[in-house]
C-alpha cells in the first residue's frame, strides 16, 4: 500500500524540519517566527518536531498592525509608507524578532491569505517573507494559487525551506 499524499507531504516536513533542527544545533543558534498571515503555522510546524526547544525559542503572533508595533517594534510610519504586506515591513519583522528574543535567525510572514482582503496591487495570495540571520536581512515577495488554506501551507513550508537554504 502506497503513502498518501498527506503522508508523503508530513513526512517531506518532518525530514525539512529534522535537517533544519541540525543546522540550527550545529551553529549553536535559535530560530524564532514573526508571522501574520499564517497566525503561528510556522512556530506550531516547528514544535511538532520533538526536541524543538534546543533549537526554536520563540513565535510572534503579529496579526495586528499595533501588534507589530507592540511587540516586534516595527515603526507604524513604515507600515503606513509600505502597507502591513510589504517586503519592508516583512524585513522589519524578522529583524524586530530577533531584537526582541535571544534568537540570532529568524523568519517573518505577511500576506493576504483570503478569501477577502486582496487589492489590484496585493492580491489574495500575496505573501511576503523575511529572512535575518546575523550580518544580513533578505526578503521576497511571492504568490501563491488557492483558497485560504492553501496559501498559509504554501507560505510555511516556502519559509521553512528558504530558511534551510540560506543556513547552508
């Protein structure tokens, strides 16, 4: 009997997830997630992992623009400049969690995850990342196909392998 392609999916995650855990122990780093569109889908992937606490410090729940503000000190001009889906306030995430916890990597998420919410110029879909990790802060801006659920699995599991990709 064939594995589904959920369990192949899980499987996929598990193997990403246990090669970005070594990485991480290797380096003698701590990873933590500022997320928005995926409300903490990135910090609960992380911690499904048994022994995630050697390696993942912390998760934001910025869904909020004040939330931002509040907790991972992104500046409310910038957010006002850029609008809260931005590279620049996707940057300002990860930066502001790795101000903001004892981690020194660190992802950031925020997008239009619909079904509602989409404009001409960001469209449902449209997620930006951010990536710091000590010396250096790169973002993206992607978007993804499908309806709510969709986007946020697709946004998780592109932030965990772009990660992993730019620790090697």
């Amino acid at each position: 009997m064939s594995a589904s392609p959920t369990d192949m999916a899980k499987r996929a995650r598990a193997e990403l997830l246990e090669r970005l855990a070594s990485q991480l122990q290797a380096k003698g780093w701590l990873l933590a997630s500022a997320e928005s569109c995926t409300g903490g889908l990135i910090a609960a992937a992380c911690t499904d992992l048994a022994g995630s606490s050697l390696w993942f410090e912390r998760g934001f729940v910025t869904y909020s623009n004040q939330a931002k503000t509040d907790m991972l000190g992104v500046d409310a001009a910038l957010i006002n400049e850029h609008g809260a889906v931005s590279e620049a306030i996707a940057r300002a995430m990860a930066q502001g969690a790795l101000i903001h916890s004892k981690a020194q990597v660190a992802i950031a998420v925020t997008g239009v995850a619909g079904p509602s919410g989409g404009s001409p110029a960001k469209p449902v879909g449209t997620v930006c990342f951010g990536f710091a990790l000590p010396g250096h802060c790169v973002s993206e801006q992607l978007h993804f196909k499908g309806d709510r659920a969709s986007v946020r699995a697709a946004s998780v599991a592109h932030a965990l392998e772009k990660i992993w990709a730019l620790l090697g």
